[in-house]
C-alpha cells in the first residue's frame, strides 16, 4: 500500500470527529473513472483540502499530496464535502440593510477537521456532515445575516454543539450547528423537512436527509444551490448506494471493531494495549480514543491543540512508545497492575492483572477525572458531582515498567461510546480519593450549578402531566388541545408535508395540529400506558436545568433561560437579529418564566425525533406558547 493510501485509510479510520464508527478504507484496485476529482472541486475547495493536508504534515511530519489523497477518499466523504461546501459557496452572507458579511456562507469556515459520509452503526446526526473550526468571528456574523436565522438550541441530538444557526427559505436547508464559544462545529445540509407526527417515528427519513445520493436530493439541492454536478450517478449505476462501500473499496476494521460491542472493559483495554504494544499497530487503536481526550492533550501540553489533527498526534505519540520500548511479547513486559484504595472506586476481578489493575469508578470521581472538567470548570456537570452511581465509568490504572516513563503511573478512564469503550481521558492522578481536580472549580460556578436539578414548580408539572396523558392515555386530543395557546398555533407551519398549503386561519393551524396528534395515536401500537408510549430523551445543554417529577421515563421536564425561549417562538424566530440577542450562558441566565418537556415516540425508529414544548403561565394556568420537532 502506498504511502497515501496509507494515510487515507489512517483518514477514514480516525477523521470522523464523532468516533462512533469506522467507515472503509480508500480502494486498493482501480475504479471505474469519474468524475468528482480534486481538480474539479472550486478553488475554495481545494483550498481547504489542501490547508487540512498541511495541517497533516505538521503533525506527522510527512508531505501528503492533497490531490492523491483527496482522490482516494471514499465516494461518500467526497460528495458529501463537496455538497455541504458547495451550498455554502452558493449562499450570500449580507446583514438586514443588505451589506456583506463575507463573499459567502463558506467564508465563517476557516478549516475542516474532518468529513463524516456514510459512517456506518452512527447516528443520523454523525453522518453526511463537515466538522470545521470556524473563522473567530462567524457566531457574530451568522446572527446578523439575513441569510440565516438562529434556531431552537439543540437540546438532544448534535451533542457538543447546542448553538443552531438554519439558512432561511425552507428545505433544502443547511444547519450550521456550533459549541458554546462559537470556535467550532458541524455542517449538514437537511433536503426534508420534519413532518409532524411522521418525524417523531423516524426523524426526517434518518441519515438519508442529508445525503445528496439519496432519492432526488441532488435534484432537490440544485432547486436551491444551481451547478452542483451529479458526477457519482454514473458510478452508483455499477454501484448501488447500499453496496458501494463493499464493492468500491475493501473493508478495514480496526481493533475497536474487531472487540465488537458491549465486550468485557477488560478485554477492552487488553487489546488496546496489546495491539498497540505488542502487535505494534498504533493505527489500529487510534479509534480507542474519545474525542473528549483532546482536553488531556491541551492540559499536557498548555496550549490548544488542533482538534482535526488529535487522532494523528495521537498516532505520532503511540508511534514513538513503540519505538522507544521496542519489540515485546506480552502486555506484562511494558505495564504492571497497580492497586490504590479508595472509597469511590471497586476493583473488577479480571484475567489481566499482571498487566493493569482494573476499577469500576463511580460518578462523581469520574466528573472530577476528566480533563474538560480540569480545563474548564465551569462545564463541570453538577449532576455528576453528586451522582454515587457506579457502571458507566471503569479505570484501568498501570505502572510503566521501561522507557523514559518507567516508575510513572498511568489511569485510563473509560466508558461506552455507541457500545464501545473507549478512553475518555487518561491522567497520572490518583484515582482513590486524593484527586483535586474538585477543588478548580470557582466557587460563583460552584454555587450556580449547585441550583440544579430543580423540583419545578408543581402547577407546572401537573398540567404538564395531564397534557401528556389526556393526550396518550386518555386519547382526548380535544382535551389535549386547550393546553395549546393561540400564540404557539402557527409552529405546525414549520412542520407541514410537501404540498400541503400553509393554513391562513388559527382554525386551519389548530385543525392540521389536531389531525397530528390523533394520527400519533396509531403509531402507539395499542399501549395505553405513558411511559409505554412515549419516552423521555436525553437531554444535552449546559443551561437547560432538568426537572425531577413522577413520569421521568416517559417526558423530560427542564426549566429554560428566556433567552433559550425565545428561539422557540414562533412568531419571532428566524427573523431579525435574533441571534444578536440570546445571549444565555450558564451562570447568567434567567430562569423561572419558562418550562420545556419533551418526548419520544416509545417505538420510534432509529434516530426518531423529539417533540418539545415550551409552557408559560397565561394568567393562573401554565399553557404551550410554541413547539418544535427536533431532529437529527
């Protein structure tokens, strides 16, 4: 195998940022020709292939040629790159008095750090996207545009990136998705719209929506963005979607794979370490890594780290072990178990101990071990720090017995990822209970998340208790009905099916809302009980504060900063400098006026969406001011 395509499969084996699956390794044998080639992507383009292939030789010190490479991308990564690219190119970015913000949409990226096509076992909202490092002043620039308005947080899917920014003018959309300090983030281009209720069982037709192969989404996509060329029709004709990366290209799964999931944690860390020490195939374990590692990097070395460039430092870093310790036989020969007491920790009894001593790590040390937790505490989770649960967490805790590290101990803390562990963060700290991590938490963040989770206020949880089961229990949707405000009637024209004419009236709105929920009624398969019916979904938000009541399983209950609200009003989002205005951050945020519950459908398939709604108190009654249905 050539160097680049010794590079390209290390590409697909580690350059989705979400790491919870593997794609295929670049073809070994021709492929038919097309087009779809380096050089026929636009200048932009090229541009920040070629700025990724540089960012690549810093970290591993090896030029790679951004036109070889690029080339033997798999055909999904590369339609996808040059769908969301090229409808970024063919959007303007102007302000409400028509000045321009940049030459166009693309102009908020500033680099690629990796392109996620058909990532096969993900999610619908890990798949058919651009994971970029954003220009330093895009969040600004995004929520002046009137090109863009700011949408609903994401609260469920999209998780790290809860800011939602949409383009305007209905489907085909593209979502720009980005973390809190507005630096980084995920692109797609949505070609359906989320049908209500039909996107509650399958969210809008799953990882397919923003596929561009996928049906008449190409034709769809230059409805809106004109010159995007189907070039892969001619290949998918001796290709069909569902076979093209078996025919195309031959598959390489790493070790991660190989373990399968929900194996053993010490199996799991045993491979890792034997494959890395001594089969001698670092490659192969990059995909151990969470992204959450990349804080352990940045607390090592002091300064920010490239996150498109982590799996391949951590490549380079894996490669220099081996090259340092040399040639072994076993795992014992390098590490050794080491035992530390603690009160927050439980030894797991397991065939290794020769190698590493193995602990289950309960929750709240696990907050404190991580090292997004060290770096910024403010972001610690205060459900965590008071959680005594035991089971998502396990540690394995070994002494370097040669190299330069020799004497050192070592903690790796894991924990399941899409059914697979992997390394969450890794530490020299003791684990037992002398770590201090604790003690880096400023007291003003102490004491604000100290305030959650919240009882809520019990006229609230009532009325949202009987909404949901005059609604699903009952199967009074009249009943149901009166917890909808006038004001909240026209979020059902978000949500409408191709071809059906918006409605004029609050009748027509409240009408199309009612045949909705009745319609949600078949799709219950004849239970009867809430929480048989519908479930509650996690919850992924900084500000968002959960709610403990009595139907938990079924809905989840939140109060919501005003500012978070507000996104969800449907008569004012998506329209002026709206993204100007929220300004919500943990710590500042005002709480009290609104609520938010949500639910999924109990059978919903895969990446089904999630129905939220926000309650206000009109008068003496808590009601519905708007809803959304957010998808993946």
């Amino acid at each position: 195998m050539s160097l680049v395509q010794k590079v390209a499969a290390l590409v697909l084996a580690v350059l989705s940022v979400s790491g919870t699956a593997i794609a295929q390794a670049p073809p070994s044998a021709p492929q038919p020709t097309f087009e779809g080639t380096f050089e026929t992507l636009r200048p932009e383009q090229q541009q920040l292939v070629s700025n990724w292939c540089r960012r690549l030789a810093e970290a591993t010190k090896r030029e790679v040629d951004p036109v070889a490479l690029y080339d033997s991308l798999p055909l999904a990564t590369r339609t996808t790159f040059n769908a969301v690219t090229h409808a970024l190119m063919q959007t303007p970015l102007t302000d409400e008095q028509g000045r321009s913000l940049g030459a166009s949409a693309l102009t908020i990226v500033s680099n690629i750090d990796g392109v996620a096509g058909r990532v096969v076992g993900a999610r619908g909202d890990e798949q058919f996207r651009i994971y970029v490092q954003l220009a330093p002043d895009a969040l600004d620039r995004l929520g002046r545009s009137r090109e863009f308005g700011r949408g609903a947080d994401n609260t469920v899917y999209h998780k790290g990136y809860p800011i939602s920014f949409r383009s305007r003018g209905g489907t085909p959309s593209i979502q720009v998705s980005l973390a809190r300090a507005g630096t980084v983030g995920d692109i797609d281009v949505d070609y359906r719209s989320s049908i209500f209720p039909v996107s509650l069982l399958n969210g809008h037709l799953a990882s397919s929506n923003s596929d561009i192969r996928a049906g008449n989404n190409d034709e769809r996509h230059n409805g809106r963005w004109t010159g995007m060329n189907n070039w892969w029709r001619d290949l998918l004709r001796i290709f069909p979607p569902d076979e093209e990366a078996n025919a195309s290209s031959s598959p390489s799964l790493t070790q991660i794979q190989v373990i399968g999931k929900n194996a053993r944690p010490a199996d799991a860390v045993q491979a890792f370490l034997a494959t890395w020490l001594v089969e001698r195939q670092p490659i192969e374990v990059v995909s151990f890594f969470a992204d959450d590692t990349l804080a352990c990097m940045e607390l090592e070395s002091g300064k920010a780290v490239d996150r498109g460039m982590m799996r391949f430092s951590i490549l380079a870093a894996l490669q220099a072990n081996n090259t340092e310790i040399g040639t072994v036989s076993s795992v014992s020969q390098v590490t050794q178990g080491v035992e530390i007491p603690g009160s927050r920790i439980r030894k797991i009894t397991q065939a290794h101990e020769d190698a590493f001593t193995l602990y289950e790590v309960r929750e709240d040390l696990a907050e404190e071990l991580k090292c997004g937790t060290r770096l910024n505490p403010e972001e610690v989770s205060a459900r965590a720090l008071k959680s005594q649960s035991y089971g998502k967490y396990v540690a394995a805790v070994l002494r370097m017995k040669v190299g330069m590290s020799a004497g050192q101990i070592r903690t790796l803390l894991l924990s399941k990822d899409g059914g697979y562990w992997k390394i969450v963060a890794y530490t020299a700290d003791p684990i037992g209970d002398v770590t201090q991590s604790i003690n880096l938490l400023r007291p003003a963040a102490a004491a604000t998340l100290a305030a959650t989770p919240v009882a809520g206020d019990p006229e609230f949880l009532r009325a949202a208790t009987d909404f949901y089961k005059q609604w699903f229990e009952r199967r009074s949707v009249d009943t149901a009905l009166t917890y909808l405000t006038a004001q909240s009637l026209p979020c059902i024209d978000a949500f409408l099916d191709e071809g059906v004419a918006r409605p004029t009236t609050a009748a027509e709105q409240r009408g199309l809302i009612r045949t909705g929920m009745e319609r949600t009624l078949t799709l219950t398969g004849g239970a009867r009980k809430l929480d048989q019916v519908i479930a509650a979904p996690e919850v992924n938000h900084p500000d968002v504060r959960l709610v403990r009541h009595g139907n938990a399983r079924a809905f989840g209950a939140a109060m919501l900063p005003d500012a978070l609200a507000a996104q969800v009003d449907c008569q004012v989002a998506g329209t002026g400098d709206l993204g100007a205005r929220l300004t919500a951050t943990t710590g500042q945020a005002q709480y009290g006026t609104y609520y938010i519950t949500g639910f999924r459908m109990a059978n919903a398939l895969e990446d089904g969406g999630t129905l939220v709604c926000i309650w206000r108190k009109e008068g003496t009654a808590w009601k519905i001011v708007s809803f959304a249905i957010l998808t993946a």
